[in-house]
C-alpha cells in the first residue's frame, strides 16, 4: 500500500477507535524522532537561502490570521482549525518530493529552515490573539521554549550526526523509511483523540465538519497558488511546495497542545488536500516537465 493510502488508512483507523486517545502523550516525542530522521537529510548552507524564502515565512501568520478571522466569521471553531493548518511551516518531507518531482530540492531545504524558525518565533504571540487571553510573559516564555526544543533539538542532534559521524549518519538515514510508521501512528492518535472529542465532549454540528473540509481544502489552493507565484516560471513547482506543502504533524501537535482538539480537524483534512494537489502536479509534470531555469 502507498504511504498516502496508509496515512487515509490511519485516519479512519483513529474515528472508529476513539478510545486510543490515551496515548496522545506518544505524539511530540514521535514527532521529534521524525523531526531528527528528517533533518539527517538537510544540509545547512548559504547556497539553500533564497529571499523568497523569506516572504514565504512572512506569509504564514499573514494567512494564518486571515484565515482565523475568516473561518470565526461562522464561529470560533472554525477559525481555530483553520489557524492550525495555515500557519504550519514547510513539510520536513517536501525535499523529497521535490527530488521525485525532479526539482531543485535546495529551495526546500532552506524553507524548512526558515519557515519553522519563523513559526517558533510568531507562535507564542498569535495564540493569546486567537484564544483571546492574554497569558503572562512566563507562559510565553515557557511556549516558545516549548516548540524551540521540539524543532530545535531534533534539528542540532541530526547537524551532530552528519558532522562527527559519517557511518552513523549513514545508518540512521538507512533505516529512517522505518520510522514512518510513527508518523502514521501519530495521525492515527490524533484522528482518535478528534473521534473521542466529537462524541463525548463537543456538541460541534458536523455542518462545521464539512464546511471546514471545504475551507481547508481552499486554504491548501490559495498556498500552493502564492507559493507558486513567489519564484519565476520554471521554479513555481518548487515554491508551491514551500508554502503549500505544510508540517502537517507539527500542526497537529500544536492543536492539541494549545488550541483543543476539534482544532486537528484542520491538519487531518490538510494532509488529504496536499496529497491530492501533489498527485496533480506529478500528473502535470510526467505530461509537460518545464527545464529548469536559473535560480531565484
């Protein structure tokens, strides 16, 4: 079965079982494990930096706040999930996906960097704005630290590895497809811990279900459509990817951690909207493939 087939799989796996809710406390140490797989394969250098990079990172609490103010027009829930997904920094996967789309994964590289370290930096300002309350400057403190040793230490351990140990790094990177079957179990947990929430703690009306499947979905076309537009033609695949292609799980575990969890909803609908849109542009790609130009 495809990865995205068991990603779907998990999902409905976790509606039907709400009961494994329980073991939500697995989820920001299995992130980290793959947050540390991940960045084994990112090489930090000057030539993965781009300025567009850098619009894209300034877009994110742009968007993420618009679509919260959008999505509480109809109610507070939905802007909350919305918020969730649209502030989510570019997929730790999406080098690869580049490199399968045989497109310049450097570009992707540098995003992640960016991108996440730009959401570390904005979160702990925006969440008292959308849960309306302002906590004390220790709990921001204490949030920001929070999500900087979730990326952060992830992030150095790998940079050590590639560093100091050349065999060791070749191991690990060796057995890192091993270790999707964590992210799977993270969506599976998730999708559970949202089935429990809709039964026995929500009264939510599932027209808000289905309205933010419609919304989500037009949130995942409005950033693969700007991020496109941030490069010149020839390089659109690759900036697509760095503003449309989201860190669906970090996304994941910061609704849990600070927004409730009807908030899930919007990474869970996200990952089924970003695996359509990638099976699009891998269609489009086969059938056309642009050369590619110079870099931005």
């Amino acid at each position: 079965m495809k990865k995205s087939g068991l990603i779907i799989l998990a999902l409905l796996l976790g509606l039907f079982f709400p009961s494994a809710e329980g073991l939500s406390f697995l989820i920001r140490p299995f992130l980290m494990i793959l947050l540390f797989f991940s960045f084994l394969g990112v090489r930090i250098g000057k030539s993965i930096f781009y300025r567009q990079q850098w619009y894209a990172a300034a877009l994110l609490p742009l968007l993420a706040m618009l679509a919260y103010w959008l999505g509480s027009l109809h109610g507070t829930d939905l802007g909350l999930l919305l918020f969730a997904i649209a502030l989510a920094p570019t997929a730790i996967i999406s080098p690869v996906i580049a490199g399968i789309m045989r497109r310049d994964a450097g570009y992707l590289v540098g995003s992640i960097l960016i991108t996440h370290g730009a959401m570390a930096v904005v979160l702990p300002f925006l969440i008292p704005l959308v849960l309306g309350q302002q906590p004390p400057l220790s709990e921001l403190v204490s949030l920001f630290f929070s999500i900087l040793i979730t990326i952060g230490v992830p992030l150095a351990a790998a940079q050590l590895v590639r560093s100091f140990s050349a065999p060791l790094h070749a191991f690990l990177t060796g057995i890192s497809p091993w270790f999707f079957s964590l992210f799977v179990t993270n969506v599976f947990i998730a999708s559970a811990k949202l089935s429990h929430f809709l039964r026995y703690e929500s009264s939510t009306d599932w027209s808000v279900v289905w309205l933010a499947a419609g919304a989500v979905g037009l949130l995942c076309l409005l950033n693969f459509t700007v991020g496109a537009y941030l490069l010149p033609p020839g390089q659109r695949v690759e900036g697509s990817l760095a503003l449309g292609r989201k860190n669906t799980m970090l996304a994941i575990w910061i609704a849990l951690a600070f927004l409730g969890p009807l908030a899930t909803l919007g990474p869970m609908l996200y990952i089924l909207w970003q695996n359509a849109v990638m099976a699009a542009q891998v269609s489009w790609l086969d059938k056309y493939r642009p050369s590619h130009p110079p870099k931005p």
